[in-house]
C-alpha cells in the first residue's frame, strides 16, 4: 500500500510544515511499525522533495545514514533529479558527490548535465572537477563530456585548454565529433585566428564529417569582420555544394559584411535569395540594409527598405532609427531627420545625444540656428548633459554668421555647465574671430578661458597674418 503510505506521510508533512525531518524520522523509528524501513523513508524523501523542502529531503537522508539504514537509492535519485532542474548547481554536485560515497551507482549521463551546467554559468573549474570525477568513479567519459568541457573552455577564451582535450580524446580512442570541430573553429573565428580556423576546417572535412550550419556560419562570420569578402563568399558557395542549408543567421551574417563593405547590390541579391527559399528577413536583416544604404548615400534605398518593414509589421529598432537620421542628417535633409527623430521618440526609444547633434548639425547648416537652440533645450529639458561636440555644432553655426558675441555667451554656458571646451572649440572661435571679430579679443578670451593653442590654430592665425600682409601689400 505505498501510495496510501505516501499520502499519509504526505499530510504528516503538511502538518508539520518546513525543517521537520528530525522530529518525523525520530517518531517513525520510535513506532518500529515496519519491517522495512527503507521504504518509509523512501516515501518520506519523495513527499519532501515534492514539497521543495531540499534541506529536509537531504537531512533524512542524512539519518538514514546516521542510523546504518539501508540507503533510499531511489529517493535520493529523485532528490538529484530535482536539484539538477533547480537553479542550484553547487547544491547538486555536493548532494551528487555526498550519494556518491555511499554507493549510488554514478551515471556519465548526469555527470555530463552537471559540467554542463557549471560551464553555463562560467564555473570552469568546477566543470572540470566534475570531468576528472568521471574516471575516479570508474567511468569513461563521453564525447558528450569532451564536448561539454570543450564548449566550456572555448566561451571563457582559453583555447589552449580546448585543443589539449582535443587531443586527449584522441589519445582515449574518442574521436571528436562535428560539434567538437564547430566549437573549436568557432572560438578560433572568435579571436581572430583565421587561418588556423581554416585549416582545422579542413581537418574536419579529411576525416569525413560533414560539417553543418553553425560551422559554416562561425567561418563566415569570422571572415566577415575581417572584411575578407571573398572568402567569406567562397566559403558560403562550399556550404551550398555540400548540401547544407543556409539558415537566417547565415544569410543575415553575410548581408551584414556586404553592407559593411558597401556592396549593397550583392547584399540585396542575397535578400532576394533569402526569400526564393522560403526564409523571411527580420529586423536584423532590414536594419543591417538600411544601415549599408545611408553609409553609401543611398538614401532613397534605406526609405524603401523602412517602407517594406512596415508593411511587414516589423517595427525599426534604436540602430534603424539612427541610421536613417543619421544618413538624412548627413544629406542635408534637415526636416525629414527631424521628423525621424520624432517619431523615434514615439516609439518609446530615446535618441541619444549623438542622433540629436546630427540633426542639430543639419539644421545649422542650412543657417537655421534657432532650431540648433530648440533641440538644444529639448535635449536638457529631457535630463540629457550635452557635451563638447554638440555644443561645438552650434558654435560653429554661430562663428559662420559672424555672431561672436552669441558664440563668446554659449562658451560661457559651456562652461558654467562643466562642458570643457577642446582643441575644436578654440579653432571654431579662433577662425570666427579671424573671419568676423577681432583677433586681439580673441586672445582676450584665450586667456581667460585657458585655452591651449595647437597645430591647426597656429596655421588660421599665420594664413589670417599672411592675407592682411598680402592685403596691405596690395593698398
């Protein structure tokens, strides 16, 4: 009757609630109602774990032991099982390793779940003492547990360690899989060694394994950053002849290296592609276009793309918005950057001060400094601290019309603000008063303010000497 036996300790515990293990054990030995005790406490280390009382759970195992009963094995790799599904690794290697002592038959299959999940949390040494346990008890690691460890080694950036268990595996006669060389090539690709990624590639491909999507993307992607094109491209054509199917991850990862290297004709032909094989682009693939077309000045590309994206439902995201204020910023379409910006906004995403400063710049270059102001005090009202760069926008504007005296007021505030004017600021200033003012009160104001003469302010000051020479010379 064990089912009736669980549910009337089940109701005991309710009664009894939280840290009650001791006083419950204490009475069912006291009754020696059973002649085989295992069992009830078997049943009680099932109701506990079920409850989520871990510690009352592990404290009667604990006494069983205490009182040389005979070991609930079967509890004890329920309670294992729970503690793995838990967030707890510590907790379940220690209970783990506590079973272990008293003869519960170790298991290569949860020795592997547990490095895993050491290694998920960046607890390498653990992992790798839970990896030497493996042969203390007997056991043989896997090519799971070689790939486990390796992927292990591999995130946190020591390769070297990745490759000697490598070599290891080959020495047990456990020979590396498809994901033992994926992982590998992949931390290569990472740190930028390309050529060794390559040649382990080809290694891969002598031994007769076929390798699949990720290793394909991983040395994609790593000639893709390097700007190597070409071989990222070739090497994308081998994908294709072996018989592997590219997936959104690959597609996206050489558009994004196209559009990098400006090649947005091949980058398009790959989206058209994308589709004929029935792969949807995201907003990744579509922001990475719109990105491309604005850096080549393609501006009426990037609004057709955005124009897809909201027929598709697909919402531009901080990097799209950017790019679009940016290109329209940088092609003099003031208004319409604006008008991004705003509806940036709505979108409950915050452009940062650099998206501000680009459509204050485009407004100031087109002579409307009030709007350069405007977006200015938009920018503080909104908790933002401007710095140099924004402020050196407007002063720019202001030196170009010959308003000095507005500039010389905007340093002041600059600098009330904390905002430390830079080598850029005292060329805008030096080369307005050249233009517009007096270079004497210029000098004034150097040395009130303490700034610092460099290269390109000592030649406005020998070309603005050299005109009013040539000037004199010709009166």
């Amino acid at each position: 009757m064990h089912s009736d036996a669980q549910s009337l300790l089940s109701f005991v515990v309710s009664r009894k609630g939280k840290d009650s293990a001791s006083s419950i054990f204490a009475a069912i030995v006291e009754t020696k109602g059973t002649h085989e005790p295992h069992l009830v406490f078997n049943a009680l280390m099932n109701v506990y774990t079920d409850y989520g009382f871990v510690s009352d759970a592990i404290q009667c195992f604990r006494l069983v032991r205490k009182y040389g009963f005979k070991v609930p094995y079967h509890s004890c790799g329920y309670l294992l099982d729970h503690l793995m599904k838990s967030n707890s690794s510590s907790a379940a290697w220690a209970f783990y390793s506590e079973i272990l002592i008293c003869g519960f038959p170790p298991n290569v299959y949860t020795f592997n779940i547990l490095m895993h999940k050491f290694c998920k949390e960046n607890k390498i040494k653990e992992a790798q003492l839970i990896f030497d346990e493996i042969r203390r008890s007997g056991l043989c690691p896997t090519v799971v547990s070689f790939n486990t460890l390796i992927t292990g080694y591999c995130r946190m950036g020591n390769l070297e360690e990745g490759f000697r268990l490598k070599k290891v595996m080959t020495e047990l006669r456990i020979f590396p899989d498809v994901f033992t060389y994926s992982v590998l090539i992949n931390g290569l690709c990472k740190d930028s060694r390309l050529d060794e990624a390559n040649k382990l590639f080809e290694e891969m491909c002598e031994r007769g394994l076929l390798p699949n999507g990720v290793t394909f993307t991983s040395l994609i992607d790593g000639h893709c950053k390097k700007g190597r094109m070409n071989i990222a491209m070739d090497i994308y054509q081998k994908m294709l002849g072996k018989g592997v199917k590219p997936d959104l991850i690959t597609y996206n990862t050489l558009i994004n290296g196209l559009c990098k290297v400006g090649d947005l004709v091949e980058a398009r032909r790959l989206v058209d592609e994308m589709g004929r094989k029935g792969l949807k682009p995201d907003k990744f693939t579509y922001t990475t276009l719109i990105d491309g077309c604005c850096k080549e000045g393609d501006l009426e590309s990037a609004i057709e793309i955005r124009k897809g994206m909201v027929s598709q439902g697909i919402e531009l995201d901080n990097v799209a918005f950017t790019a679009l204020i940016s290109g329209l910023s940088r092609e003099g379409r003031a208004d319409d950057a604006e008008r991004t910006l705003r509806e940036m906004s709505r979108s409950g995403m915050s452009p940062d001060d650099a998206t501000y400063t680009m459509v204050m710049d485009a407004f100031c270059r087109k002579g409307d400094v009030k709007m350069g102001f405007k977006l200015l005090r938009e920018m503080q009202n909104n908790g933002r601290s401007p710095g140099v760069v924004t402020y050196n926008v407007l002063l720019t504007a202001l030196c170009r019309h010959g308003q000095m005296k507005n500039a010389k007021v905007l340093l002041d505030a600059m600098l009330n603000l904390g905002v430390m004017p830079d080598d850029i600021t005292y060329n805008i200033l030096l080369e307005g008063h050249c233009k517009h003012g007096d270079p004497e009160e210029f000098d004034k104001l150097r040395s009130e303010k303490g700034l610092v003469s460099d290269f390109a302010s000592y030649n406005t000051i020998i070309n603005e000497y050299s005109k009013n020479a040539k000037n004199r010379q010709k009166r």
